[in-house]
C-alpha cells in the first residue's frame, strides 16, 4: 500500500504536489500545474491555507521511516 509523503528531492516549495504526484504515479508537474489552476479558479487564499495545513501535516518519507 502506497503512503502520501512530501517528497524531499523533486519539490520546489514543500514538496506536496511531488509527493502527491508519486503517491499517484503521475508527473509532479502536471499535478504542479492542476494546483495552480485550481488556486486560481478557487481562490488563492483558501488554497494557500490548505496547502500550507498539508505542508504541516503530511511527513516527509524520512519521517515515515522513523
């Protein structure tokens, strides 16, 4: 069973949307891309702040190894 986990060496802020990209076998810039978009078409604010909650609690794969 596949686990969510930032992803430490393909992120360009935190590392969510690799980790989220690798956890769906999917390019992380495609789901860079839908984020962007989503954030735009949602509101940027109440993105950042979802975004910002998943930096906080989803672990980095070191972290999952502990």
């Amino acid at each position: 069973m596949k686990k969510l986990y930032r992803s430490e060496n393909n992120k360009k802020i935190a590392g969510v949307c690799a980790g989220i990209g690798e956890l769906l076998d999917i390019d992380p810039t495609i789901i860079r891309l839908l984020t962007a978009v989503l954030a735009i078409i949602t509101g940027i604010f109440p993105f950042v702040i979802g975004y910002l909650i998943a930096w906080w609690i989803v672990p980095t794969k070191s972290e999952l190894s502990k």
